[in-house]
C-alpha cells in the first residue's frame, strides 16, 4: 500500500535528481554571479544546498538519525558538486524507503520528527532549486504534485520567528491566487517569482 511518506519521497526524487543536472550545469563564469538568495552567490547557494543535502542524507541514514553536523561551519564542499547531490540523493531517499523517517533526525541537541523534516527538505530543494537554475539560466520545472505538497506543509512553518527581514525567509510576495502552485510557493516563501538577474550576460 503507497503511504503519504511514499509519495512525498516519490517527489523529493525528482526534484534531486533535477537538482544535480542543474548543479552540473553551472558553468564557472557564474560561481560569482547574484542569487534570488540576496545574501549569496552562486557558490556560496551552491556550497549551501551541497552540504546540507548531504548532512539531512547522513542524519537519515544513521540508525539513531544524529546527522553528522549541526551547521555547516568549516564544511568543504568536493569538487565534483553534482556527484555528491546524487550520492547524497540515493542514500537520503534509499533511508526514507526503509522507514528512517519514523525516527526523528536530530541536528545537534535539537530533533524533530522525520515525516516533518522530509516535508521540510522538499520544500528547501523546491525553493533553492529554483534559485540555483534562475541564477544561472537554466530551466526549473518540478512537479506540480510537489509543489503543492509543500503548499500544504509550508504555512505552518513560516511564523513570525522565521519571515521577514534578517530571517530565514523574506516577506511574502504577492502572487496572483491563480498562478502556478510554485509560483505560489515561491512568493509565499518570501521570492518573487518573476526574478532575473540585472545583467543579460549572467543569464546563461
């Protein structure tokens, strides 16, 4: 019988997976060029994405969900970005499979629960697989399931707490109510779905 952890691991795949051909796709002229994520550049979105994909992987992973760092202070990301998203993709989505999120993940001293932490990370490669393939000009075209899924989870978890200026996330951004469910999610996520960067040369 397909549960809903089925399901949502069934997205989460295709999102990785398109994630990594973006990720291989970034040509080094870009490495220094703007994000949706104003803080970051490229590299930096792109050493952010790679280590905390392959620290959720290991917290899942291991049998009592402790993830092998709680930030990403002195994390060295390797050479070969692409290979360590599928890498890390393949053992993430194979421990899910096998029950890893009935079990909370902990990061450090905190933990929550697995099912929560696996919406959690859809909706983070959702929003920053967007940012990666905006910034460098390649297309980002998840699902609409997935999109929508993390509609229903994401509300929730946007509080006073974590939106806003100097917050994890930014203000909502207006979005037409009929619009696409990523652009919904993209705006309700602090992102304006409409971003370029300034200069036509960084487009592609």
């Amino acid at each position: 019988m397909t549960t809903s952890t089925d399901t949502t691991v069934g997205l989460l795949q295709a999102v990785l997976d398109d994630l990594a051909r973006v990720v291989e796709a970034v040509k080094p002229g870009q490495l220094h060029h703007p994000t949706p994520c104003t803080d970051w550049d490229v590299a930096r979105l792109g050493d952010h994405i790679v280590g905390w994909l392959s620290t959720f992987a290991g917290g899942f992973a291991d049998p009592d969900g402790q993830a092998p760092r709680a930030s990403l202070d002195g994390y060295e990301p390797p050479a070969d970005r692409a290979a360590e998203v599928r890498a890390a993709t393949r053992t993430l989505t194979g421990a899910i499979r096998v029950g890893a999120a009935a079990r909370p993940l902990r990061l450090g001293t905190s933990a929550m629960p697995g099912e929560m932490a696996l919406n959690m990370i859809l909706w983070e490669y959702l929003m920053h697989g967007w940012d990666l393939a905006r910034a460098t000009g390649q297309e980002w075209r998840p699902s609409a399931r997935a999109a929508e899924e993390s509609l229903s989870f994401a509300p929730a978890m946007l509080t006073e707490d974590y939106q806003g200026e100097g917050k994890p996330f930014g203000k909502p951004v207006p979005v037409p109510a009929n619009a696409p469910p990523l652009d919904r999610l993209l705006g309700l996520s602090g992102r304006d779905p409409g971003w370029r960067p300034a200069d036509p040369l960084q487009r592609g």
